[in-house]
C-alpha cells in the first residue's frame, strides 16, 4: 500500500527541496531541545521521552543526509559496480543503517513513553498522553516501513540492465520497469513518508525509487533513465566495462 504525502513535483524542485530539507531537520533537533526544557519544567516526563527521541534524530538525519548531498557531486564510479547482469548502484551503508537506527529509536521511545505515561505518571483520564502520542508515533513507525521498496545496507539500491530498471535488487519490496515500457522520470515524491523518485511506464503505472541515501540527484537519473529509454541499441553494452563507464558519465555530467 503506498501512501502519498505530497504532490508529485519536477526534479528541478525535487532537488532543491532535499537541500532545504537538510536545514530542517537541524531546526527541528534545536526547537526539540526547547522544548523537552519546558517538558522537564513542567514534568510531563511520557511526552519529555518522546521529544528527545525526536532530537537525536534529527540531529543524525541531519548530519547523514548533509554528507550524501556533498557526495551527489562526486565521481560516480565510487558507487556504480559492474556485475553479471548489468550495472548496479551501490551506496554507502551509512545512510539506511541511520534510517532503520531511526525508526528503530522512534520504535522503542514509543514504547517506552507509553510504559511511562501509564505507570509513573499518574493519568486524569484512562488512558494518559503518553499512550496516544506513543502509539501515534507506533503507527508512523509501521507506516514507513510499509510497501516502499528498502535496500539492506551495503547492497545495491537499483540495477541497470539491458532489459531495463530494477529497483532495490535485494528487498522483498523490488520492482522491474521494462524498457519496453518508455520509463520516465517524472519527479519527486513523497510515499509511506519517504522521499522517492516516481518513474512513470507508458502504461501509467508509478515506481517508486528511495533516494534519500543516495548521493545522486533527481536530475541526474532522470537523465541516464531517458538516455537508455531512447537509446535501444545501447542497452546491450550496459554490462561491459564500456556500459558502466557511460552509466557514470550520464550521471556526473
């Protein structure tokens, strides 16, 4: 089940977005802090739990997401690796184990705010704030997980291949576009609470390609997805020394 947050925005606004979003996060560890102060004041100790929760990860998110921006500008060649089948992107680890790190800490901060709100904070009513803001916070935990396609860390968030695009290779969630197909990319967004670029087939069927931990753009993939998309005659050379070098190319120019 996909869940969509926002419109669906072109590439151009989709980048600058991702950049401003680096910024927000850093605003929101900070008003976190103030916060939680006037949490700690007041002794509202279920919700306190939740708050710091939410600082910490801000801060990691914001210190992970600002180092992939940096990388998007770096050769490619560093992430791109020749395999049997064609070419396939491999990230850093960093960034999905600090996303599951994330939802994991959100997880259990949840449960926890719920165990406090209900046996040492003593509720008016029967049931406490703590309880409905941890399950609140439960269900965003679920919903993220649900349906968008996740890669392990370390291994390959899609894969180019002369028969066309595989996102996420290696989660249950994957997903093959055919070139057959006439793949696009049509923009930026947000599903199950995860930035993505959305590819659009012919059909009008929608793909989903997590991009927040990879140090590429939405720009530059629309440009090697269109490449290939009309360039049939190159597909074939996609698994070759000569395939990834071109893939890299395309997404450094």
């Amino acid at each position: 089940m996909y869940v969509m947050f926002d419109q669906i925005v072109d590439c151009e606004r989709g980048d600058r977005a991702r950049a401003r979003e680096v910024s927000l996060f850093f605003y929101g560890s900070v008003l976190s802090v103030v916060y939680s102060l006037f949490l700690w004041y007041c002794s509202l100790w279920s919700i306190l739990v939740l708050f710091l929760t939410f600082c910490v990860i801000f801060l990691a998110q914001n210190v992970v997401k600002g180092s992939v921006l940096e990388d998007v500008d770096r050769p490619h060649r560093l992430w791109a690796r020749l395999s049997t089948e064609g070419v396939e992107f491999v990230p850093s680890s960093t960034p999905a184990v600090c996303e599951w790190a994330c939802l994991v800490g959100l997880f259990l901060g949840a449960l926890l705010a719920i165990c406090v709100g209900q046996y040492v904070d003593v509720p008016r009513r029967p049931y406490s704030d703590g309880l409905l803001i941890g399950a609140a916070a439960v269900f965003f935990v679920l919903l993220a997980i649900n349906g968008v396609p996740r890669s392990a860390p370390g291994s390959a968030a899609w894969r180019l291949t002369p028969e066309g695009l595989l996102i996420s290779p290696y989660s249950q969630y994957r997903a093959f576009v055919d070139w057959s197909m006439k793949p696009q990319v049509e923009g930026r967004g947000v599903v199950n609470l995860q930035e993505c670029v959305v590819i659009k087939d012919s059909r009008g069927r929608r793909y989903y390609l997590p991009i927040s931990g990879l140090p590429m753009s939405y720009v530059q993939f629309r440009r090697l997805l269109s490449f290939y998309s009309t360039h049939p005659k190159l597909r074939r050379e996609i698994p070759s020394s000569k395939g990834v070098g071109r893939v890299c190319s395309l997404l450094d120019s």
